[in-house]
C-alpha cells in the first residue's frame, strides 16, 4: 500500500500500527499546505527598507506513526534585499507567523499569522504571488522631541455635561460628556452616547499605524458616537479609538489612545494614554528618555 509516499507493506505488518499510520498521514495532509510567501518591507515615503531583519515561524504536524497530533515549529529568519523584498519558498506547515521586523532607526507595524485551514485557497493565493507581496508598513525615525506622556483614568458623571480632562499643556480645554439612557445601570447598559471637543482646536480620529507626525489638517472642534442597545455589537466598552489632538489655536499638537467606559459602577471613564509636543511642533515621535512629566 502506497500513502503519500510512505510503503506500508501488509504483510507481517501490525494491523493497528497500519491504522494509526494511516490517520496520521491523513490529519496531516488535511492540517497541511504547501506554500510560497512574498513580502515588502516600505517607510512611510514608498522607500523600500533594505536590510532589514525579518524573523517568524510556521508550524507544521510531524509524521509521528505513534506519537500524538502535535504540531510543532521552525523558526524562519531573512533579511530584505535591495528592494525591501523577502520570501520563504516552497515550504509546508498549517500557519506561517512572521514576529518581528528589525532594523535601528525604523518602526515597524505588529506582525501576522496566516492559519491555512481557515484562509483557504485564497490565503495562498494572497500571500504567494511574487508581483503582489504582501506589504509591511515601517516609519524611518527622524530626531525625537520632548513630549509630555501619561495616563490617565477618569471618572465623569453620566449626565451630558462637557467634564474638563486632566492632560497637561491643554489648560482644561479638552472636554468629555456621557449621556445614557436614565434607566440605565452598569448590571443593565442601555443605549449611551460620548462626546468628545477641544476648545480652541480640535480632534482627528486616526487609524493610522504609526501616529508620529500630527496631520496640519482635518481636525474637527467636536467629536461623537452613539451605541444602542438593540445592535448585535452593543457594549458598555466604547472600543479603543486613536486621536490627533490640535489645541489652543495651534501651537500644540498630541495624540492620544483612549477607550471611553459609559458604565463604569455607575459612572463613566476615560481610560486613556497621550503624548503632547507643547512646542508648536507636529512631532509626535516618542523617546521614553525625553518625557517631560507633569507638575503635581
């Protein structure tokens, strides 16, 4: 008998040996796949990043005839060539993990795991054409500034009001309001809403990976959301949202990563981090050895 390669020869053979062989052999066709992968590595201007240092994984199902279904790992190392390019070719696991990239001077965005069972054909076919690699997103680091950084937890009645937030350099110009339905309670959220405004300047809600440069424009004086209770994804957790932060006119820019908590022991929160340049400068790029901290 021919399987996958391997000679089982029935005769004199150990019928449960012959099974067990056959499962495994069988598991680990159905939790495997050959595979092609085709990355790049670009700074924040298009550039390609040479020679940087890209470390992972993936993991595969061993033939253990009678061992356990156990997958196990390799870790995987390259290095991007003269156009920020890198591949691991002809390789076959259930996933493929790429950790880290490395390389002084650059910020690079979380790493990615592509688990094949649940990615299909399309998965392969995504991560495996060599004139569309899959794109990874760096920031080329310039000189830090001094940033003033902290965090704060922030309890807020839920009445609707404007409530000032404690972050230096805004001189209480940065103002949150929790509105909720009265019948609600923190054993039984209803609908709520928050709003968010900086007097003076304004807010930019982001996505951005990298928020090391305040945007010149796009700021809004006020900001807003509404969750109800009848939608499927209703939580009393707001989510965590990214901002640009433009106060006073201007002359002071920051960025900020904070998740407003409607219902918080009956009371709303602000959870939050933020960095601000309080020297006019869009700079947000953050050196932990330049912290300027706030007064007492």
């Amino acid at each position: 008998m021919l399987l996958g390669g391997l000679t089982l020869y029935a005769l004199g053979a150990d019928p449960a040996l012959v099974e067990r062989t056959i499962k495994v052999k069988k598991f680990q066709n159905l939790k495997s796949a050959k595979f092609d992968y085709y990355g790049k590595v670009m700074d924040q201007h298009g550039d390609p990043v040479i020679g940087a240092k890209v470390k992972g994984y993936y993991t595969y199902y061993p033939f253990i005839p009678n061992g356990d279904f156990s997958s196990s790992t390799e870790n995987i190392e390259i290095t991007t060539d003269e156009q920020g390019l890198f591949s691991f070719i002809n390789q076959t696991g259930r996933s493929i993990s790429i950790n880290s990239i490395e390389k002084q001077d650059y910020e690079f965005e979380a790493g990615r795991t592509y688990i094949f069972s649940r990615g299909g054909m399309k998965m392969l076919e995504a991560i495996g054409n060599p004139d569309k690699p899959v794109i990874f997103h760096a920031w080329k680091k310039t000189k830090a500034e001094p940033l003033y950084y902290g965090e704060i937890f922030q309890k807020l009645p839920q009445d609707g009001k404007y409530h000032s937030i404690n972050i230096p350099a805004l001189d209480k110009t940065m103002k949150v309001s929790f509105t909720i339905d009265p019948s609600g309670t923190s054993s039984n959220p209803l609908d709520w809403s928050v709003n968010l405004k900086v007097e003076g300047g304004g807010v930019f809600e982001t996505a951005d990976l990298f928020m090391n440069e305040a945007p010149v424009e796009g700021y809004f004086s006020q900001w807003g959301v509404s969750y109800k209770k009848s939608d499927p994804k209703f939580s009393e957790w707001g989510g965590k949202r990214k901002f640009y932060i433009k106060g006073l006119g201007g002359p002071i820019y920051g960025r900020m990563e904070v998740e407003f908590i409607a219902y918080y022991r009956n009371v709303g929160v602000v959870d939050a981090k933020y960095w601000i340049n309080p020297k006019g400068s869009r700079n947000l790029q953050f050196d932990p050895s330049m912290i300027i901290y706030p007064e007492r």
